[in-house]
C-alpha cells in the first residue's frame, strides 16, 4: 500500500467502486492523499496491478469484525466420552444412552468406551455387542464414524451426529428416547428377575 507500491503504473478504482483509468503510481498516490486515503494493491497479478483508494484502517477493522462474527456463528465440534463396562446392568446402560443421545442432539460426536478389567479383555465380544447396542439405540440420530476397535484395555467406537438432527432442538427429540426407554424398562426387569 502506499509507498510500498514499486510498479511504475497502475489500474486505479474509486472508493465508490468506479474504474478511474491506468495512471502513473505517483499520480494515483496523489489522487489517494487528495481524499485522505490510501492506496491499495488489490490485484497485483494483474497487468498493469490494481489498486484501490481506500481507507485501510476502517478496512482493517470491518474485516476484523467479519472474521469475530464468523467464529461466534462457527459451532466447534466436541468429542464427549461415555464410559461403560462390558457386563453393564439394563439401567446403567440406559443412562449411558441418555447421555449419547444428549451429546449427539448438541451436535457433537460421541466416543464410547468399554472398559476392560483383569481376564475381562478375553471376551472382548461382550464389548462389541454393548457397542452395537448402543450404535442401534442411536442409529436414528447418529452414524457410525469409526467401528469398535480395540486399544490397549479399552475398546472404543466414535459416533458423529447425522446432519439434520444437529440444530434439531432437544423438546423434538425427548419424547423417542422416552418411547424407548419406556419399552426398555419392562424387559430390563424381566431379564434381572430371571
């Protein structure tokens, strides 16, 4: 800008937006500081560079708060864990669910981890099959981003929200995870009585 324009001639726009023609960089300086503004390379590819009188600094700032204004609209997405154990009890489980479900309508991803305890780790199937529990519990809201794996003791699965459900609000979505943690219960007591 200014000064640090070293071409010899350039393609100068009005604040307005207007094409004012190629002039020499001395002219276009002078034409700049005639109106108490700055010249400013715009497109210094092109041939002969252009340049625009405007005021920088109010440009600076504008764009500044553009950039604020995108960060604060911008929804960062957060990786929320649940924790479970591979002989989790029906109403354990259900809490567990709860939450996924809660995190995922928020618009975050779900890690979900099975932790393993002591000879726990050599029926690792028990793990996957709580896993895919859970995956088939949200599957109406959530897909699945990376399949059960197995790291060191734990085995985990991440879930990420589908589209649509995100910005979902949560009064929408509360009454199918009471629906089916309604017809859970009965079975849930049954399965503990037997």
């Amino acid at each position: 800008m200014n000064e640090q324009i070293r071409v010899r001639e350039v393609r100068v726009i009005s604040p307005e937006g207007e094409q004012l023609g190629i002039f020499p960089t001395h002219e276009a300086l002078r034409m700049a500081y005639e109106r108490n503004m700055d010249l400013v390379e715009v497109a210094p590819q092109a041939r002969p560079p252009v340049c625009r009188i405007m005021d920088y600094g109010k440009f600076k700032y504008e764009q500044a708060k553009r950039d604020r204004e995108a960060r604060k609209r911008q929804k960062i997405v957060d990786i929320k864990e649940v924790k479970m154990r591979p002989r989790i009890d029906q109403h354990d489980f259900e809490v567990k669910l709860r939450n996924a479900r809660r995190f995922l309508e928020d618009g975050d991803k779900v890690k979900a981890t099975i932790m393993f305890r002591g000879r726990e780790i050599v029926h690792a199937d028990l793990g996957r099959q709580v896993l895919e529990r859970l995956a088939r519990a949200v599957e109406d809201i959530a897909t699945i981003e990376r399949r059960p794996v197995v790291e060191g003791r734990n085995m985990t699965m991440v879930l990420a929200p589908r589209p649509q459900v995100v910005g979902a609000s949560r009064a929408e979505a509360r009454p199918a995870a009471g629906e089916g943690e309604g017809a859970a219960g009965p079975a849930g007591e049954e399965s503990r009585a037997t």
